[in-house]
C-alpha cells in the first residue's frame, strides 16, 4: 500500500492472523495532518485493513517520539465559507468514526503529544497505551473554535471533561491513567511492543465473537446518545469556526503575519501564566 503520509504494514502473527500498522508519517511537522489529505489516507488505510478477514487489530501510531499526531497543520488552512467549512467539518468526523466503526479493535499508541484531532483520534480508538512522555490536550476552544470529536463525555467523569474543553489544559500521561482514558502507561521505547502485545492478545480471540462484541459496545453507546451528541456538536463546531469573532481574527493575523511559534505564545501563554498548580503535576 503506498500512502503519501502514512507508512501502512501487515504483521503476520505465528498463532494465526495478523496486525494492521498505520504509522502518521510527518515528524518534521510532528505528525500534524493535511487536511483532505492525510485524513483521506487514513480511512483508505483502515477501509483495506477492515477488508482483510486475516487483520484481527489495527495500531495506529505516529512517526518519531515527540507526537502521536498535533492535529490539523494550521499553516495549511485557509479562510473558507460556512458551507466550506461544513464539509470539511464532516469530513473531520467521518476520520473519527472510521476509527470508531471499524469491525477490528483499533490500538493506539501514543508517543508524545496528541493535540487536537490527534487527540480525537487516540481517544475514538478501542484501546490506548501511551509513553511516558504523552499529552493530550485540545486547545482549540483558545482560537475560537470546539474539540473536534465529543467523545470524553462518554469515556470519562463529568468534571474532567469540563475543565478538558473548557480550558484546553494538556493531560500528562499519568492524569490519562487515572481518568481511564488510557490501557497501559510505559516508557518511550517499549512502547511499539506494548502496543504489538496488545495487538496479538486481541488477535488470540476468535475474530467473529470480538467483532460482534464491538458491535454490542457501540451499541451501548448509540443509546446513551453518542450519534446525536457528534452531530450536534459537529454543526456546533462549523457555526463557531465560521464566526469570524475578534479573538480568532487577531489570532489568526498573528498565524499569517509571523507564524506558528509567535500563534502558540499568543494562544497558550496566558493560561500558562495562570495555570492551577494540578496541571503540571498531572492530577486532573
């Protein structure tokens, strides 16, 4: 399989089976997706592993061990119309729910920062096993605009998911474990064979009885109201992005007029003047 962003392989297992890999391939942009591009590949990826019956588990990872995947490359985004946006607002969460759906269990493995769709991506998937060095943050709520996948409602308690979107504060991988966002918290380098382990464990177990069994989970979740809440925050998403309100303006002028690093500063600097001792620490 040849993919411009991805590095997409196929495990053989000696016990029978295999392991899907998807790898995030962009480490000098750390990770960070083109979008309507990157995106697309992943889904072509996961659409061939979903119609391999040998692939019983899918990893997803990224390239590197500074990031998993920081989201959509901002550098890249230009201004675009409400209808514009709702597309590509769609898309977004076609990406998610790819993940979600596929009839194999999805792993992912994250090895530093995962920010943003990054971040929606790791959480969307069946199980996380993160590094030491992982973060999880969506700060986009910062530079008007939401999370882009609402997921953390139904993985987690009601008060970290407020002060995680409302804040845009960063998890550290230890925060992540308590709050059972992640499976497994391990050094940087055992990561990937962490991550195979877990792969081959799922791999042990007859692939029809695993698949239905996913079924019934997203199922369970389907009547605790996930669809209505994605598309609904979905919509929410384009009609904020599109707004054109002061505060994204300036911080959109700061992106174009002197880039990404002067964006960050402007964007995070002031809540990290602020920040409550508990997020350096990693309590939630």
């Amino acid at each position: 399989m040849d993919y411009l962003d991805l590095t997409v392989e196929r495990h053989t297992l000696e016990r029978g089976g295999a392991v899907g890999r998807i790898v995030i391939d962009r480490p000098d942009r750390l990770n960070a997706l083109r979008m309507t591009v990157t995106d697309r590949e992943l889904i072509h990826a996961l659409d061939a592993f979903e119609a391999d019956d040998d692939v019983r588990a899918v990893i997803l990872t990224g390239a590197g061990d500074r990031a998993f995947c920081t989201g959509w490359d901002l550098s890249l985004i230009e201004d675009s119309s409400i209808p514009a946006l709702e597309s590509l607002v769609r898309a977004n969460t076609e990406l998610f729910l790819k993940v979600w759906h596929l009839r194999q269990p999805v792993i992912a493995a994250v090895n530093g920062h995962a920010v943003g769709t990054g971040a929606a991506i790791a959480m969307a998937a069946d199980l996380t096993v993160v590094s030491e060095t992982a973060r999880l943050a969506e700060p986009e709520i910062r530079h008007g605009a939401l999370s882009p996948f609402l997921i953390l409602p139904f993985l987690t308690h009601a008060k970290a998911v407020h002060e995680f979107y409302y804040t845009g504060d960063a998890l550290d991988a230890q925060a992540m474990h308590r709050l059972g966002l992640t499976n497994a918290v391990v050094p940087p380098e055992q990561l990937a064979e962490e991550a195979m382990r877990a792969a081959t464990r799922l791999a042990l177990v007859p692939p029809w009885a695993l698949q239905m069994k996913k079924r019934s989970l997203r199922a369970a979740y389907e009547a605790m109201g996930f669809g209505t809440a994605i598309r609904q925050h979905a919509l929410a998403d384009t009609v904020v992005i599109g707004g054109d309100f002061p505060e994204q303006r300036v911080l959109q002028d700061i992106l174009e007029e002197q880039g990404m690093r002067a964006f960050l500063q402007a964007r995070d600097g002031p809540f990290r003047d602020i920040a409550p001792p508990s997020t350096e620490s990693g309590r939630p």
